[in-house]
C-alpha cells in the first residue's frame, strides 16, 4: 500500500546520499518527526489487529510504502473478524494523527496536525514473484527520489 502526505508535502523524512563507495552510493533516509511517528505506529499494528503482520515499509519525505500481510480468522465464534485493509489503514492513520497532535501540543508548535492525504493505494501481491517485486521497489525507492516530481 501506498499512503501520501497531506498535500504531497516533504514532512516525513529527507533523502541524502550515504557513504559514497567506489561503486554507488545508497541514500540514507533521515525520518523527521512525523516519520518516527509513523514508525512507532507501524510496528504495533500486529498488536492492535492480531491477524495482522508487517513487513517492508518506506518512508519517504511525502509518501509511506508498506506491505502487510493479514491472515483469515479462524472460524471459532470467539474469533475477532478479519480486519479489512480499509479498517487497517484507518486506524494507523487516525493513530498517527492523533501521536502528532498530542507532539505538537507538547512542544508547543505553531503546525496543522494534517499528515494525511486522503485515502490511499492498495495492490494486492498474490505470489512470491510479486512479493519479491515489491519488496525490492521499496527498497529502491530512496533512490528514485530525485526523480519524483515532488523532489525538492
């Protein structure tokens, strides 16, 4: 899935050049604090929704690519339903809104707490092939970044 910010705005991280080899250089990617925030609500989405679990995720300065996986419920009438992508996104949203209000309160920021653009991108990757496709696409990502029309 893919999340964009509020406006495409650069509010999540930067994208710099790492340590230079002789053969490439790798970005490193420097979160600002909204990014950590994304960051620490990402990894407990399995402990919100137990069927739930997290894989790759970028976060680039106005955009946020992840994959997750969701697993069926069992059939048990004491199961929790499975939750839809839509239930998942929701909640890591408004969660992340409500981290970065209670930030900007705190440290008495003139800022909008709006991080988010609204609504999202989904695929679903029905294979290895395509796993493995995705998970390289985010990986790669920092370095595309010149090339995104929202660059800086």
């Amino acid at each position: 899935m893919t999340i964009c910010s509020y406006k495409r705005e650069c509010i999540f991280s930067t994208v710099g050049a790492g340590l230079a080899s002789a053969l490439h250089s790798k970005p490193i990617i420097q979160l600002k604090d909204p990014g950590k925030i994304i960051l620490k609500i990402w990894s407990k989405i399995p402990e919100r929704f137990e069927n739930v679990l997290i894989d790759d995720l970028v976060i680039m300065p106005n955009h946020i690519h992840g994959i997750l996986f969701i697993e069926k419920s069992d059939k048990r009438v004491d199961a929790r339903p499975t939750p839809t992508l839509g239930d998942i996104i929701c909640s890591f949203k408004s969660e992340c809104v409500t981290e970065y209000f209670k930030y900007i309160k705190d440290n008495n920021l003139l800022s909008s707490c709006k991080i988010w653009q609204r609504n999202y991108y989904e695929h679903i990757i029905r294979n290895d092939r395509e796993l493995n496709t995705y998970r390289r696409y985010i990986l790669n990502n920092p370095g595309k970044w010149e090339e995104d029309e929202y660059f800086i």
